[in-house]
C-alpha cells in the first residue's frame, strides 16, 4: 500500500503543477505594470542588447516565451551569459546562460515545440538537467536545477541520446518541471542586493536557463562540437520576449 499510495501522490503533484501552468500557456508571460526588476535584474535593460543572434534566427528576436511566468510571481536575474559566477564569485569560468531566481516548485514550460535530448542528474547536487531541441529553430534549451520528481515521466527517461530511440517531442507552453528546491545558502562572498536579501534571504532556489544553436543533426559530430563550443552560445534575451 505504501507504494501505490507513493505513486498516487506523485502523480496528484505532477497534475496539480500542470494545472497552474494553463493560466499562462496561452499568454504572454509578462505586461506591463506586473513585472518589478530587482537587484541584477535593473542590468536587463543593457544586457538584452548584448551579443548578435545568427542570422538565421533574427525574425525569432524577442518572440520566445519565458520559460517561468515572471509576470505574477517574484523573479530575481540574478546572473547573465559571460558574467561572473553569482552564486560562486570565485568560480573561474563565465557564466553560460542566465540564473531566473524564483520561489521553489515555480512550473517551468517549453518554449516551443521541441524534441527531448536527454534528461541526468546534476554532478554536485540532487536537481535535475535536461535538454530540448527546438524543431523549427534548431536551438538547443538546457534546463538545469530543476526538482527532479516533477520532470514528467517522458522526459526523465530519456536518459542518453541515442539515435535508435523513438524522438519523443514536448508541445509549446507544456509543463516540463519544477524549480528545484537549491541545496546551499548563498556564502558571505556573495554581494546580495539589499532589495533581493529582503524578498529571498540567502536563499537561491534558480532556474539556470542557457540556450545555444546547433542547426546540424542531433546525433553528427558537427552538432557535438557546436554544442560544446562557446561560440555557439545565445544571450537568451535576445530571443525571449522583452520586459517593457
């Protein structure tokens, strides 16, 4: 009974998170008078003018749906793509993408139809990764930091990419998890802004969201090495849609 009692709790979680998502599907994921920039978040205004996008994704500049519905729940940008390490400041390495620091168990959602790379756990802590290729555009959407019983089933098993698996796709604005509830206070050498401290403490529940284009087949060299290259980073705010 344990068990079955288990499996039905999940399966009431997993439908509950999916049913707060449709509130915001269908919509945009943010207007004006609702959004309130906070601590990093006041750099939004220059650093969305940050980088060039190829040439072949210019007509997607600024149309692509937050992945989080930062218009009715409290947000944080705490670090943008090539920025120091927020969270480690002495981390040698840039910072890939951008950190949306949110409540734990905020619902994440696709940005756009797009096919299941592979799902693992992350190297330093309990939380989630996994990736989706978009199937018009050709970027790759890395989802990291996220609650790993609230990735859906079809995607928390798709564990390595493997050509002879059968392409399982996730629809725009579906449910593909949770924030994940992050393991460590934020240390000492981390410079809070006084308005962030006051809404979250020294928490840092995050959503790290980096996104890079590939346009070759998900399975060829030519993908791989883009992918692990720095030069096929994308600033994401290039692409999602602009905070008025």
């Amino acid at each position: 009974m344990t068990v079955e009692w288990s499996g039905t709790l999940k399966q009431l979680f997993t439908t509950h998170k999916r049913l707060q998502t449709e509130r915001f599907i269908s919509t945009s994921h943010y207007s004006n008078g609702m959004v309130q920039l906070i601590g990093n978040s006041k750099k939004y205004v220059t650093k969305v003018q940050e980088g060039d996008l190829p040439r072949e994704l210019y007509a997607l500049k600024n149309s692509i749906p937050w992945p989080i519905n930062i218009s009715n729940t409290p947000f944080h940008l705490a670090c943008y793509l090539r920025d120091r390490n927020y969270s480690l400041p002495t981390f040698p390495g840039h910072h890939r993408g951008i950190d949306i620091q949110t409540k734990a168990g905020e619902c994440i959602v696709a940005p756009e139809r797009s096919k299941v790379i592979a799902c693992h756990p992350n190297a330093d802590n309990e939380l989630s990764n996994f990736s989706l290729l978009g199937e018009n555009s050709k970027i790759q959407y890395d989802f990291i930091h996220v609650d790993p019983e609230s990735v859906p089933k079809k995607i928390r098993d798709r564990t390595q990419v493997d050509p002879e698996q059968e392409d399982i796709f996730i629809e725009t604005g579906e449910y593909v998890g949770c924030v994940g509830t992050w393991p460590l206070e934020l240390s000492d050498l981390v410079d809070v802004p006084k308005d962030v401290m006051e809404l979250f403490g020294k928490s840092f529940h995050h959503l790290h969201f980096e996104l890079s284009y590939a346009p070759y087949d998900m399975h060829s060299m030519d993908y791989l090495q883009a992918i692990i290259n720095d030069r096929s980073l994308i600033n994401p705010l290039l692409l999602l849609k602009k905070i008025d």
